[in-house]
C-alpha cells in the first residue's frame, strides 16, 4: 500500500508542478515544435486500432506460460513464474497514452533527421510497445531486449498479426545481452526493463555514450518508487544530460550539446 499512496503523491506533486503544455519557454526550436505539435497531436494514426486490437487480445488471453523474471530478485539466473497471458497484459503492458507518444516521438524524430533510425527497446514484454515504435517507418531498425523466451514468442506472434517486419530481437537477461548486441549509434532508446535504481542506472550509463547528438532516451516509470526517482534525479544532473522532460510516466532525456541545460516537467 505504500508504493501506492507514493506513487499517488508524486502524481499530485507532478499536475501542481507542471506547467509547460504548448512549448512556450523551452530554447531549443527542435524541442519546442515536438512539445508543441507532436506532445499536444491528439490524431490517431493509422496503425493504433490495429495495435490496441492486439492489446484487447492479449488482455482476454488465458493460457498460462512460464515465464522469467529478472526483475527486482536479482538473480542471475532470473525467477520462474507461471503467469497467465492475460495478467501480464493488464500489469506490464505500457499504457497506450505512452505508446502512441513514443510513435509520434520516432516519426517525429525521423522525419526531422531525414532517415532510417536504430531504435533500441529494453523490456519487450508482449510486444505491443515495440509495435507502437517499428511501424512509423518500416525503413528504421527496431531492436529489443526481453529476458524471456515464452514472453517474446507471444511478442513474435503480435509482429507477424500486425505484418512488421522491421524487428530483431534478443533472449536472455539484459546485464548479459545489452553492451554485446546494442549498435553504436542509437536514435531512440526506450528503457523499461529492471525497475531498480541499480538496473536504470546501468542501463543509462551504458547507453548514454552511444545516444546520437539528436537522438532520445525514454525511460519509463520514473516515479514508479523513491529508488526510480533517484535514478532519474541523478540522470539529469549527468553532465552528459543537457536536456530532460518529465512526463510523469516517462522521462526524456536528450544530450545535444547546443541546448541549454533545462530540465522541463510537462504536463501530457
């Protein structure tokens, strides 16, 4: 009960803290046209009911698998659980106000820089997230990480229902997998994986080097608990950080060197 009434505070903390909502006050030209007309486009694009048919599927899905967590237990070896399909849909599945974000976000991104992205995704889940950032463009190159298997083939079978083809994937815990088969040069990161301050932090310091000038790194639940907060607090004040938009249940984060050191509480 805790998490939840902390959870509930940083809410409240956020909606009478927030104030920017069209993109007035923020420097960057580039920063304030995605505040301003990617953030604030309430259109729904062509591909989101297809998307969101498959998360009512999922949803109503009753066959058990096992699955492996490596979550917050730590163990190297990861935490087998059965689990029904429809249980994980309703509790891990990012919501779909975040995921058509990050779509408008990727299309925002590539069609500013004029080409295909590397698009790396941590926590796959069942997938759908993952669909919501490889189809504003099939060109970009989609790569996620899931710690398992039985999980990612549920994914997989979302993919080929939705005819994406643009996916590769990786099994296996993501202490193990990340710094192996992550590109040098990623567009767009999306982190939900370990929500621990020890993991988030891992994640973000080995992949903040490999961020492009004008690339975004999206982390998710940053005020899921006093840990993930310390995570992103710390993670702003990194001197490679010079740009960050708390978005309650996401965090942005962008190291161009010409903007202003900034840090922006959007109220999405």
């Amino acid at each position: 009960m805790g998490a939840v009434f902390f959870r509930l505070w940083a809410y409240i903390r956020h909606c009478l803290t927030s104030w920017n909502t069209t993109g007035e006050g923020i420097h960057s030209p580039y920063l304030f046209r995605m505040v301003r007309f990617v953030m604030r486009d309430e259109n729904s694009y062509y591909c989101f009911a297809d998307i969101e048919r498959r998360r009512e599927l999922l949803m109503a899905c009753d066959d058990e698998i096992e699955a492996v967590d490596y979550g917050s237990a730590g163990s190297p070896a990861g935490t087998h659980v059965r689990r029904r399909v429809s249980r994980i849909a309703k509790t891990h599945l990012e919501s779909p106000r975040v995921g058509q974000l990050l779509f408008r976000l990727v299309n925002f991104i590539g069609e500013e820089e004029k080409r295909p992205l590397e698009i790396l995704e941590l926590g796959t889940s069942l997938g759908v997230t993952t669909a919501y950032l490889a189809m504003p463009n099939s060109r970009n190159r989609v790569m996620t990480m899931e710690g398992s298997g039985e999980v990612l083939k549920i994914a997989q079978g979302v993919w080929r229902a939705l005819k994406i083809e643009n996916i590769e994937w990786v099994e296996g815990n993501i202490d193990n997998t990340l710094l192996k088969h992550a590109r040098e040069r990623l567009d767009v990161v999306y982190i939900d994986a370990n929500h621990t301050y020890e993991a988030t932090q891992r994640y973000a310091q080995a992949l903040l080097p490999r961020l492009a000038e004008k690339g975004m790194m999206a982390i998710d639940d940053i005020h899921y608990s006093p840990e993930m907060e310390r995570a992103w607090e710390e993670l702003k004040n990194d001197p490679r950080v010079t740009t960050t938009m708390d978005l309650y249940h996401v965090g942005l984060v962008f190291v161009d060197p010409h903007y202003l050191k900034r840090h922006y509480r959007i109220n999405n």
